[in-house]
C-alpha cells in the first residue's frame, strides 16, 4: 500500500522514558547539573500559545484571518509528582521562601517575591537509538526563569510513598519581552567505542551522480569496507556473513555512485566477510 509506511529510521527519532529535571545543562557535551528530584507517572510540559484576532471587529473581515492574528503570549509550564523531598527542592516548590541561616533544615516561606526565585529548569530524556554514556542522543528543553505556581504540595498515602505534586512556569523578562522563555534542543546520539552500529554521512560529491560518505568507525587490521544501496534495505546483524553480488567493496574514500533518495548500507567486514560495524543513512549525491 502506498502510504502505509512507517519512516525507515524511525528507531533513530524516538524519544522514551520519563526524562529527569535538572538545574542545569550543557548541550555541546550533555552534562548535566543537579537532578531536582525523582518524579512518578512522567512529567507534562506546555507551551501554549494565546492570539488576537485583530479583524474580529471589522466589517466583512472574515474571523481568524492569517494576516491579522497576532499572538500574545506563549504560557510555558512543567508538571508532575516529586516522590523525594529535599531542603532545596521544598525551597524551589515552595517559590517564594529562605532557608533559615541558623539552621539549615528550616525553610521559611516569604510573601514577597525576590528576582533569585526564579531559576532556570531543564527537562532531558533519552532519545534516538544511541544512549551510550558519552554521545548518547536527547531530547532538551531549557525552560529560563522558572517560578513554581502551585506552591508546596503533598499527598501521603497509607503504606505507601508521599506524592509532592508540582507546576514550575517560565517568565519572560522585561530586559528581553520578545524572547519566549523556552528552547528546545533535539540530538540523535551518535556511536560509542565498540558499538556495532556506525553513524553514515552522506553528501554530495564532486561528480554529479555521486556521494562522499563518511563512516563513523574505521576499518582495523584484515578489514574491509563494503556497501549496497537501493531501497527497503535489510541492515546486517552483528557478524552477519556480507559477500555475494548485493555487496560492492569501497576503500572508505572514494566517492560512490548512486542515486538521491536511496538508501545506503556501509559495513566493515573481516577476513572471513563478517560484519563488524554497519550503518545505514540516506544518499545525498551531486546532481547534474
């Protein structure tokens, strides 16, 4: 069927599991600072945006006119249940509070807001098929000067955990109204030493008809490349036997002729054609 299909590298754009908060993060590098707490039933993020349609009031304008609706405001918040409690984290929930010089165990709520109530907030899960310690991909969203709106809650249960439920709430700033307090960073994880599969680059090459491709992992002692394009490709397992007429060698630099669009499978094979590393991507070659 024509449009019963699924995206053949939809494994590498899948993001799971709950995600953790943390006070801090680094996407060059993806470290991350301070976990805030453990969570229960996964987190719900909102960036809900509000318009005005300025033609509603206009004669023979008809409503919700592209050219005339303006948005207002983006609403940007976070929610779901601590099942941990810190000191700093009852301080944050809380939003307006102290923690008492002379004993570092009390926390003491305020009436007044201070501008050090807010901080900024990151969510971070896993994504893409690769999660290894060092490159592993993410889905991030940074959200800046975070206030908790629904102040300190808790809800015990009998021979059971206590539920701190929060909503943390991103402002905008007066120094900079037009920057909507949220950012999203979207990284597919890329291979850790010893992996089987190898991240494949594809782009055009000098000659039209023609790919330069990069492979993410070298060919060691008594190893060779090989590759095979076309479409509805069956990528290789680990120490798969690759020979026969479906397989075209390559010394891991010459430019490839093929088709864009296609798919491409590169592998490292050794002495006895087994797979070593592959991966898969698709061809980008010069036109002509």
């Amino acid at each position: 069927m024509k449009y019963t299909k699924i995206p053949v590298d939809l494994f590498k754009d899948i993001q799971y599991n709950a995600g953790i908060l943390v006070d801090s993060f680094t996407p060059a590098t993806g470290e991350i600072g301070n976990i805030i707490g453990a969570t229960s039933g996964g987190l719900t993020f909102n960036a809900t945006p509000s318009f005005e349609d300025l033609g509603a009031d206009i004669d023979n304008c008809p409503k919700k006119t592209m050219e005339l609706n303006k948005q207002t405001d983006v609403a940007v918040t976070i929610s779901g249940n601590f099942v941990t409690v810190t000191v700093a984290s009852a301080k944050r929930s809380i939003g307006a509070a102290d923690i008492a010089v002379s004993d570092s165990t009390k926390i003491v709520p305020r009436r007044d807001l201070k501008l050090s109530d807010y901080a900024e907030l990151w969510w971070i899960g896993d994504y893409s098929d690769k999660n290894g310690v060092r490159n592993g991909g993410y889905v991030a969203i940074r959200m800046m000067n975070t206030l908790s709106t629904s102040g300190f809650q808790s809800k015990s249960n009998d021979n059971g955990k206590t539920n701190f439920a929060f909503t943390y709430t991103a402002h905008y700033s007066i120094n900079s109204p037009d920057t909507v307090p949220y950012e999203i960073y979207i990284k597919r994880g890329t291979a850790e030493s010893g992996d089987y599969e190898m991240t494949l680059d594809s782009v055009a090459g000098t000659t039209a008809g023609y790919t330069a491709i990069t492979a993410g992992a070298s060919a060691g002692a008594g190893q060779t490349y090989v590759y095979q394009t076309g479409t509805s490709l069956i990528f290789p397992s680990d120490g798969a036997v690759l020979n026969g007429s479906a397989w075209t060698s390559w010394d891991g630099d010459d430019e490839i002729e093929a088709s864009t669009g296609l798919d491409i499978i590169v592998a490292i094979i050794d002495a006895e054609s087994k797979a070593v590393h592959a991966g898969i991507t698709t061809v980008v070659a010069k036109e002509s």
